[in-house]
C-alpha cells in the first residue's frame, strides 16, 4: 500500500515518521519544503503538490492546523482532491470543525473516494511514540482497511459511525478536560489561600483515584504560579468549550458546570492569557 | 512500641491488621466486641474500654466515622483521654471537623500527650493492600515517632503543619474530586444526546492525559445510567463541598466553578440521591 | 408624508392604527388580507404586494415575526425593494439577527433608499397605547425625516447610531430581562420552601428599590406555580440569551451570571416549557 | 400609649421623628446622647439607660446596626430586657440574624412581654417620608396594638408569622436585590464592549417593564464605571446572599444563579470592594 502525508508539522513529522519505520511506501509534500528533508533522508518521497501525493497513493493522509489549511491543501487544481480517484481514500487527522469535514467528506465521495475524519488525541510525545488515540469517522470500509496504517501511529484506534461524530467526540473530551483543569485551579487557589503546601495538595491527589498524567504534567507550574509554555493554548480551549456548548444547545442539555468553566476560560482570554497553556487559567482564579 | 487501635469498621480492621502484620503489639476495642475477634485471632489483644486501650499502649490510633463517634471513644470515664499521659500519642484516623478536631488536640495536650489529625484518602481495597495516603497534622514530634506505624498503614504520609491542615487539605481534595465528577457527568451527557457512544468516550478519557482511576471505576455506571451503590455518598461529597465553599469565604477566594458543582449536587439531593454515590449525580444531568 | 405598513399582526395592526389616528395616508398590505380590513374601514388603502405598498409610500414601515418573513416581503418581484427607489426610506420594525438587517440596509442602499432598523420594546398593551420604546439605528436622516412617524406609535424614541446597534441593544436589554426573571424565580423558590408567604414576598418587593411592572405582572402565576400564558415564550427569551452570549465572546466579555441563567432556560426547555411564558423557567427552580 | 426609642442612628432618628408627628408620647436613649437633643426640641424625653426607656413606655422600639449593638442595649441591670414586664411590647427595627432575634423573643417572653421582630426595607429617604416596609414577625397580639404606631413610619406593613419569618424575607429579598443587580452590571458590560451608550441602554430599561427606581438610582453610576458610595455596602450584600444560600441549603432547594451571584460578589470583595455600595460589583464585571 502506497500512503501519502500532507502537512509535516510537529505532529505530522512524527506520525509520517511512524509510518516509514513501519514500512510503508510513502509520498510526502508540506508547504515549506524544507521539512520534507528528514523523511526523504529516511526513504519518503517528496512530491511538489497535495495532487501528486493524491495520484501516487493508495490512502492520503493530511495533518493542517486549522480548516483553512485543510481547504489549502484539498481543493484546487493542485489540491488533493484533484489527484483523488475510486478506490483511494482520504485520511484528515486534523482538529477542525464539523462543517469543514463534512465537506470534504462530500467532495472524496464526488470523487468516488472514501473519507474518514480522524482527529487524535495527544501531543508531540505520544505522536512520536506512536501512542496517539485516533477517533476515526466516515467509510467503513476505509477504516478496515487503513487500521495497520493508523496502528502504526497510535495506540487507541476507535470507529465513532458517520461523519462528524468524531468532532463531536473530542468536544465531549475537551469538555471534561477544561472542567477538570478548572477545578484543579480552584482546589489549588482555596489551598493557597489557606496557607497549605501546594505540593503536598499534588501529592495527595496523586496518590488517590484521581490521578492522572494532566495534573502531574500541569500541577507543578500551577503550584508555582508560574509562566505556562503553551502546549495546549488556552484560546483553543475556550473555542472548544464554545464549541461544546454550541452542540448542547443544539441538543438541549443544560450543562451549568461547563458554562461557568467556559466563563473562567472567556475571563483569562480577557485578562490577556489566550497564547498561555490553558492550565493559566489559574492564574485568573488565583486573582 | 505498643500500639492501640480504636474503631474496627471497614477501614479501621483493615488498618489494625497490617499493624500485626509489621510485627506490633496491638491492643483494640470496639463498641461491637466482635469485630475484635479477627484481630484476637492474629495475635492482637482485646480490652473492654477506649481508656483501657490507651493506658496500655505508647500510641493509640482512633478510626471513627463522625464526630459524634470520635467524640463517644473520646471523652468520660471510660474514654481515651481518661488514659492518656505525658509521653503517650494520640492519632486521630477519622475524616472530622476542624472544631472537632482542634478540641482533640486542646484536650490531650492537657494530659501532656502528643496528637495528630490523620485523616486518609482511600477506601476499603487501599486500605488492606497498606497504599492509603495520611495526610497528619499536629505535633511533629509524634509523626516522627509514629511515622513507621503509619508506614505500616499507608504508601503516601505527609506532614502538614498545625491542626486544621489535613482537615482544609481533605475539602481541597474532595472539591476537585467533585468539580471532576461533574465534568464527566456532563460530558457524558452531552454525548449521549449527541448520538455517541459512551464505552467510547470512556476509552477515548482512559488513553490520554486525564487517564484515572475515578473515571476508570465510576465511568461505565454513569454510561449505564444505572444504580450506584453507595462507595461515597452523594450527601457527604455535597457536604464537603459546603464546608469547602465556607473555607473559601473565610479566606475570601472566589470560587465559580465549584459554587455551580455544588448547586449540581445540591439538586441531586434534592432528587433524593443523597445516598447514592457521587457519582450518581451524573443521573440529574442526564435529566 | 404617504406612510406604508407591511405586516399586520398583533404589533403591526396596532402600530398601523396608530399612524391612522395621526392622520397619515397609510397604504397596508398583509400576507393574510383579511387583517387588512379594520385599517379599511379606518381609512387605510389596501393593495396586493408589498411591492406596491412601497411605491406609493414615502417611507415603509415593516413589522414581520422571524427573518424569514422578512426576507419574504422584502425579496424578490413583489418584494418591497422592488418598490424602493432614491429618496424613500425603508423602516423595520421587527427584531431579527445582525446578520439579516445589515443585508437589508445594504440593499435598501443600493437602490437609494435609506434604511432604519428599528426594533421595539413592549408588546400589545404599549403597541395599542402608543407607548412603545422604538431603537433605531441606521441613516440619521430617515431617523429625523421619520421621527413625528415613530413618535405616532411610541413614546421613547432612540438613534443608537449604525445599523446593528440596535440589535445589540435589544439583546443587552433581554440578557437584563432573563437574569432579573430568573432571580425572582429563584428568591420565590426559596421563599417558598422555607415555608413563608409568596404574595407578601410579591408586596415586599414591589414597595421598595426593586418595584417594577414584570415583576407585578408575572409574580402572582410565580406564586402559584401556574400555568403561564406565552406573552413571551421562554424558547426566544433563551434564544436572545444565547444570541448575547456569543455577543459577548466576539467582545471578549465574561458573564458568569447570565451564562448560568442561560443554561436555567436551556433547562426549562428540555423540560418541554419553551412555549410556555419566559416566567415558566420558575417551575424548574421549583422542581 | 407611651412609646420608647433605643438607637437614634439615621434610620433610628428618623422613625422616631415620624411618631412624634404623630402625636406619640415619647421616650429615648441613645449611647451616644446629643442625638437625643432634636428629639427633645420636639417635645421627646430623654433618659440615661434603655432600661428606663422600657419602665416610661408601653411598647419599646430599638433599631440598632448590629447582633452586637442588639444585645447590648437588651442584656444587664440597664437593658430593655430589666425594664420589661407583662402587657409591655419589644419591637425591634434591627436587621440581625435569626438566632439572636429568637434568643430576645425567648427573653422578652421570659419577663410576660411581647415581641416583635420588624426588619425595615428602605433608607434614609423612605425613613424621613414614613414610607417604609415593616416586615413584622412574632407575636399577633403585639402587631394587632402596634399596628398603629408602625403606620406612622411606613406605608406597607406585613405581619410574617412567627419569629424568623421576617429574617427569612429578608434574606430572599436581598437574593433577589443582589442577583438583578448583578444582571444589570453584566448587561452593561456587554452594551459598553460592544460600543453602545449606556445612558440609552438606561433609558431603554426605563422605559419598559423592567423600570425600577434601583435601576434608576445606581445605573448612571455604573454606566460612569465611577465611585459608588455605600448606600448599601456590598460586603453587607455579600453576607446576605452568603446567608441566603445558608438557608438555601437547609430546605434543599439548588440556587444556580444565586451561588453564581454570590461568587461575584465575593469577587469584588477580594478585590477591595466591600466597603462600596454593592452596585460597585459592576466594576469587577467591567474588569
């Protein structure tokens, strides 16, 4: 099998990685030529448009950071779409919005293509591990067939059904990660201000059911007060919290928690915190 | 050292016997002189009063559930403190009020006794395997001294400083243990009523950062929307959350997060699950 | 000044005999003729597309329920901007989105005409007794051409400015409206589980600072935990909360309150009380 | 009937100035005495302990700031309390809590007397114009005589039931008071972040159902963003809502908004706010 990658960003760099150490065929364009280097030197073949990736595999993945880049690299007479065929399928691990991936889900099939949207969950580390979560949606029949593909990037690969549920899965997931960094926040800020070790505050909570890689990765810079290098910024976030409340009033389900976490998170936006690792929203609650 | 132990319910037998089996000698009592039976049957040696206990051994350990309890074993004739003296230690397991508490202290410091508030995190299974978390607080020179016996009792023993710490540290915990809970809750909602499948959502929470063993072990009830029988009763988290809240007036922290989770639980108490466990507060959310 | 009126509904028809009774020339046209009829009698011209009601008007008044209806009268060979031409002015009375009265303005301007999106405050009672609160924004010289026009319907006339301010206005107006029903919802909740006297909580409060017309027409169906007749159905009162709320994220302004109250009323319509009045959002504080 | 007046503060004052116009025998004290002065002028007698006030008088009013205050002119050889007897009535003005308002029923009681607690809403100017509320709560026998003399200070006087009735109303009264406030600072920080006048937004709320002198008094304040003088402080707003989710909590009723509206002020408590009037909370929406 013949696989393509699009977009070599951090993320892409380490998943087209995996896929070469894995032993696959693979055709590579990014949009800075330059990053294509490292996996030619490995045995990549660099093309000069998303088209010849298209044309020269069997399944094309692509990796952009926003629906503008994936509308870059997708449409077009040097487009990805373009180089698209019955029998081929298209692969989009970004994180974008529901009515973006439905359109390119439109556009494949047009083409008699198959799509899955796969939008993972993990940053740099687990994509170079090859320990990423993918939450793949779309073609069936694509997902059976690119499984060994995604397996050789991630550790968790699930089918989520149509188009779209995906998208919706990460918004849940986001969710409940806002919510459970606000309340760190909180607990931490009632323990500051109560004269307790913050440390300690981390330690039990380690040590208890609750614990977990966030707060261990997280807790020491919020315990500090410290600057937060943005792994995850706090501006995505707050979009994936509206997002989130978007589809629940969609689907009418009141959540009241949500609500005030995405207040919390509209409030250190304000304050000036967006380009920070969403874990400053402490810094807010910290006052 | 002789060692005594106050209290044999669930947590408390669990406790006393991995004292035997470090090789302590044990004195025990409880109100049900029963529950003694067990740790007779391992070498322990029963008496018939609290105050008997304390008069035989160089540090006594009290587990009770409320501070009712913790005062009964405590006070009269037959009590604790009527066998406390210059030298002996006082180590009070039980999760109590800061009042209480600090009247516990006030008490046997009055008999030229040493004391320590203790309360644990864990339940029953970290309590038999000997992997609690002992957050104590009060005179250092008895948590030095009874460090080891702790050591027999749990993995994790912190010292906290004066009286009240553990106590404060206790509701710092347990408010993000329910703003947690709450996050899942509504993001399992908002899943369902989107269509999602929820065991997937679970896998999804389980393969990334915020991988847990609260989600790990409470998850697929919620998911179910089924019965939750009690490990932790709803009324207590709501309890703690109240407690936590007036910590955060006293010193003047804002708290919106928290305010609204307690509101959550505030509501399923009204839904008469105050004796279900937290957890079900996710069924008021599903609605 | 020839005045034309376009929609007669229970606003329209009022507002309509208003300008009657000021003595203008008034042209009507209704989707349903027969509406036309009492405006007959009283004086009024009757014709057969809105089209027609613009050309033999100087100004075109129009007062329509969603925008679809207004793009209804307003598009296409019947519409009234077939009728527009330079010099006449194009009034709007409904209360609509951002998005379809700007477009509105921009073609009322491409033909020449000049545009007013005029939304107003108060409903049957103040619509008949020319007591109306009229937010106009747009072209400042149909706003003074216009004014004793406006002025025949209401009695609070304001220029916010451009058009879409007035839409603004109206949402910052219902965010107040929605937060001030919901806390009366909740001090009568409270009121009433502690066992005291609604209709004196009812005379207390409107003996004081807080004394308002709402509260006196809405606080006694409150008391009685009735059924509530929609003068205005709770579903638009959350739709306008939901419409303020992404306002207020494009502006980068954190409102913890009325993001709460939203999800009351996202409650109370999951419940099945979105056609119910906006006050029906006690009955779920009640439980 | 002779009355008597303990605690001549502004409201105190005023409220006995007011039976004096109504022809009332009348006896006072004051810890601080040179306030007594205008009140004799006008043909009041002044004597040196509230004990003597209670001796000279058939029903003894007190209207004092705090439980403290409270307790210090009722408890000891010179207290109201010394100089009752059977046939006497006590009415207290002073807003307190509920359990130091029970323990002065209980000891009036003690000593034959009847007892009222009648917490006022209004200031100053409702004060002077005898236009206050009289929440009164307690004895029937004592309203049903004092009726009278309660009418020469207010306009509207309610009798609640049994003592802590009153307390209670007030404290859902102020939720309500503390939560419409906290909407119209949030509605005005929208209108202001999204460019619009707030002097017109003020007009507009004037305008409709929603007018109420509150709104009146403190809009142009808010809408200035300038200082607020303590009419009302918010740290005493604070503790009533503080109180009120107390309350709240004991009959089981969830208060989203409330607990929402309480962290707000919290907010602008830990912000150094306390000491303004309670509208200045919308300088901490304002941010």
């Amino acid at each position: 099998m013949n696989i393509g990658f699009v977009g070599l960003g951090i993320m892409g760099s380490a998943m087209a990685a995996n896929l070469l150490k894995a032993g696959y065929q693979l055709t590579v364009w990014n949009r800075s030529p330059e990053k294509c280097e490292p996996l030619v030197a490995s045995g990549a073949k660099a093309v000069t448009t998303p088209r010849q990736v298209a044309e020269t595999s069997d399944i094309v993945c692509a990796m952009m950071a926003t629906p503008q880049a994936v509308m870059a690299v997708r449409d077009g007479a040097d487009g990805i779409l373009a180089g698209m065929a019955p029998g081929k399928g298209y692969l989009d691990f970004s994180t974008i919005d529901l009515e973006t991936s439905k359109e390119t889900a439109r556009l494949a099939r047009e083409r008699g293509a198959l799509f899955l949207e796969a939008p993972v969950a993990g940053s740099r580390k687990p994509a170079e591990d090859a320990t990423l979560t993918i939450m793949a949606a779309g073609d069936r029949a694509l997902f059976d067939t690119a499984l060994p593909v995604m397996e050789a990037m991630g550790k968790k690969i699930l089918f989520l059904g149509e188009v779209g549920n995906a998208a919706r899965m990460k918004l849940a997931n986001n969710l409940i990660m806002g919510g459970m960094m606000a309340s760190l926040a909180e607990g931490m800020a009632l323990a500051a201000r109560s004269g307790l070790d913050l440390s300690q505050l981390l330690e039990v909570l380690d040590s208890g059911a609750m614990s977990n890689p966030m707060f261990r990765l997280k807790g020491p810079a919020i315990a500090a007060n410290a600057e937060f290098p943005p792994a995850f910024p706090l501006k995505h976030m707050q979009k994936d919290l509206r997002l989130a409340l978007r589809l629940a009033e969609e689907v009418c389900q009141p959540l009241f928690v949500a609500a005030t976490v995405n207040e919390l998170y509209k409030g250190a936006l304000a304050s000036g915190l967006g380009d920070s690792d969403f874990a400053a929203v402490s810094r807010l609650v910290r006052g």
